[in-house]
C-alpha cells in the first residue's frame, strides 16, 4: 500500500472516530484548506534576512504542524474528490513542460503567456 493510501485510511479513522465526518464537504474543505495555507504565510509574515533565517531554524516545527495541516487538508478533499493526486501532479507536470519550454523559460519568472 502507497504511503498516501496509508494516510489517508490514517486520516479517514481520525475523522470518522470524533464523527466528523458529516463536516467534510468540498466546500468546507477548500475553505479549511485556504485558511491553513495562510497559517503558513504567517509565520513568515514581517520577516526578512537574518530574522527570517534564525525563525526558520527554531522555529522549524511550528512550520512543520502547518504545512501538515495543509496536506492533510489537500489530501482529504482530493479523496472526496475522486482525484489521485499522484497521477494529477503528473499530469501538471507534462502541462507545465508545454507551457514552459526550457529554452523560453529557462531562468526567467515570466508567465507562460509572457515568454
């Protein structure tokens, strides 16, 4: 079994056990999912150079408990979804790789429709 299956199983007992699943709707999620990725821009909120460096050394794990938060979140709402999220990423990958050539792109933050 992958690790995500694993997780996944892994968060679907978390939720089911505390009977929350009647709160795990689509919206619901994306919602959830839009909040917790702003709990990570937080924590780089108002920091820069060496004050950014020495938090993100320290404060390391406060990260860590967000970004899982996020991929909990994601990989909940792609289950309810029916999405394999696997299999979409390399899908987007193969897009990007069109859209993004390497000799147009290389080394260059311009959009696609700006190259």
């Amino acid at each position: 079994m992958s690790e995500i299956k694993e997780l996944l199983q892994k968060i679907n007992k978390f939720i089911i056990d505390r009977e929350w699943d009647q709160f795990q709707n689509p919206k619901d999620l994306a919602i959830s999912l839009a909040l917790e990725s702003a709990e990570v821009l937080e924590h780089f909120q108002w920091k820069n150079g060496d004050e950014l460096r020495d938090y993100l050394a320290s404060d390391k794990n406060k990260i860590a408990d967000e970004l899982a938060d996020v991929f909990i979140y994601l990989l909940n709402l792609s289950a309810r979804l029916g999405v394999d999220l696997v299999e979409a990423a390399h899908n987007k990958i193969e897009k990007n790789a069109l859209k993004y050539p390497i000799n147009k792109s290389k080394g260059n933050a311009k959009k696609y429709n700006e190259l």
